[in-house]
C-alpha cells in the first residue's frame, strides 16, 4: 500500500513526537477511515518500535537530528530550512529505511510472519506438546512463542502469563523459558512459571530448576519456589496448596486467614480485578475446599465463613459488613 507523502509525514513527526494537536486529529481520522489504514499505521508502528537504530532516532534532539541529516543531504549550513522541510526530509530519509528493514524485523520478532510462532489460550486451560516432545499447559489468557526450528539447536519459549511444562529430558541441549526479566534452565523436569505484575513465581514438582533474574541465579529442587522480582530472587518451601489451583480446578484452604484466601480466589477467577474492603478485616481462620467451583458458590460460602457480605460487581469483589 502505498501512503500519501503528506501522511507518511504525520506519521514521523507522531513517532518524533512533534506533532501538534490539529495534525494529531488529522492523522486519527486517516487512521478510523479504513481498516487498511490502520493495519498500514500499525506495521509502521511495530517496526520503529522494535528497530534499534530508528529509536535512536528519538533519542536526539532537534538539533543533532538536523545536522545529522543536512549533512547527508548536502545541504549543511543551510539555516534557512524551516521545520516543516525539515520534518519532510527526515520523512524522506526514515520511510524508505522503515520499509527496507521491515521484512528482516517481522522476521525475526513478529510469530507467524517468519521463524517464530506462538500459541496463545484465551478463555480455557489448554495444551500443547513441543516438537521435543516436552509440553505446556497454559492458563487462560496466556501465551507461549518459540522458534519454528526449536528443537533443533536450542530448546528456548517465551511465557507470558503462567504455565506448567514437563519438559523432556536432554543433557546436549538445555531447555529455556524467558518469562519477564527472568529466566528458567533445565535439562528434564517439572515445574510451574506464574507472572503476576512486577513478579514472576516458580514452582518446581519435579527434578532441578535454574532460575535468573539480572546478576542473580538460585538452584530449585521438587517442593521448593521462588519469587524474582526487582531483581532479586527469594528462595523458599512450597507452602501454597494452591498453586495449580488453575489446572486442577480445586481451591483447599487449611486454618488460612482472610487477606491468604482472597488472594486465592482472586488469582483464581479471572473475573476478579480488585478486591475492595469496606469493613474492618476479618479475623477468622477458615479450613474449606472446592472443587471447580463457580464464583458465586465461592462467594456465598466465604461470606458465611467470614459473616460479611460479599458480592462481584463490574470486576471487584465488595467486602462489607
């Protein structure tokens, strides 16, 4: 597709964050004329995104900009060129750069546009097993991507969300999992990777675990977990007869106060975003389980437990008295 110059100018000045108001309105209703349009604006987006050398691009100022680019285009010393021709050459300079890299870019960082895929669970748990024969069941709402030649040289996905892996045995090659800022290491084992917010949580079921954030690296054994976070990564025992609450469809709960339990059910029901405390806190201790529960059987049964009034509105869970 083709974009008209005057566009393809909008859009650098947007991405140079120079654009004013009224070009801003202008280049929106560009955009909301076509679903072209908007495909065409997002490939462009995605690609200065994830290029390197064109983000530098915005790391300098007008200034630099200018002298770096007049000098290319023979027409240093000129100070008579207004912003407007200047936005023009860059655009001049950038658009054909865009296109040029876009192909290698899709490549190397988009699934399904070159070596990389992707397997994503929306609304239920599901599963997939690897071209190594390890597998992963994912939570609802997340996603797996890894090279269409994985199992070739480097065992090595990318987790976004939370899943569970058995992975298959191989002492040549290494089986990695990047998940946020850190990142799992084994050869054959079992365990289960939960991203939440600023933290990622690992569980090990099965066999030893090599676990990284930044500079630091512990080593997990079956019955152990760890928190990284901030770049730290905490040790610890499993004490969470919850954590696969998600796979197995049960929630246990043993003498466990208010604050533990909520949580559990929060993580529990995607349908809970926040949870919202109009009472002072409970202070019993509750023993209780179910299995594949709805949320309204949890929450009638907690409110007994707990003598407070509980209900799920719009996405938060309201405690009362």
């Amino acid at each position: 597709m083709n974009i008209r110059e005057d566009i393809e100018v909008l859009i650098v000045k947007e991405f140079t964050s120079r654009l004013s108001q009224d070009e801003q309105g202008e280049l929106s209703e560009w955009r909301a004329t076509s679903e072209l349009n908007e495909k065409e604006y997002g490939r462009y987006k995605q690609i200065w995104e994830k290029s390197e050398g064109i983000k530098s691009f915005l790391e300098e100022d007008a200034a630099k900009a200018w002298k770096s680019c007049s000098a290319r285009m023979n027409f240093a010393g000129s100070n008579s060129q207004k912003p407007s021709m200047w936005i023009r050459k860059v655009a001049a300079i950038m658009i054909p750069t865009i296109m040029a890299v876009s192909s290698f870019l899709l490549y190397q960082n988009v699934p399904g546009f070159g070596h990389l895929q992707a397997f994503e669970v929306s609304k239920q748990v599901d599963s997939i097993v690897l071209k190594d024969n390890s597998s992963v069941i994912l939570a609802q709402g997340s996603k797996i991507i890894y090279s269409k030649g994985f199992d070739e040289q480097v065992r090595k996905v990318h987790l976004e969300g939370m899943g569970y892996f058995k992975v298959a045995r191989d002492e040549n090659r290494p089986f990695i999992v990047n998940i946020g800022e850190s990142e799992v290491k084994v050869l054959g084992t079992e365990f289960h990777l939960r991203e939440s917010e600023s933290k990622v949580e690992l569980f090990v079921t099965h066999g030893k675990v090599q676990f990284s954030m930044g500079d630091e690296t512990v080593i997990l054994t079956k019955g152990q977990k760890a928190i990284a976070s901030n770049g730290k990564v905490i040790k610890s025992e499993i004490t969470d007869n919850n954590f696969m609450s998600w796979r197995t469809g049960e929630l246990k709960f043993e003498g466990e106060d208010f604050s533990t339990i909520i949580n559990e059910v929060e993580n529990y029901f995607s349908e809970i975003k926040e949870v919202e405390l109009l009472c002072k806190l409970p202070e019993e201790k509750v023993t209780t389980r179910f299995k594949k529960p709805t949320i309204s059987e949890v929450v009638e049964e907690l409110a007994i437990h707990f003598k407070k009034k509980m209900v799920v509105n719009d996405g938060k869970l309201i405690v009362s008295d």
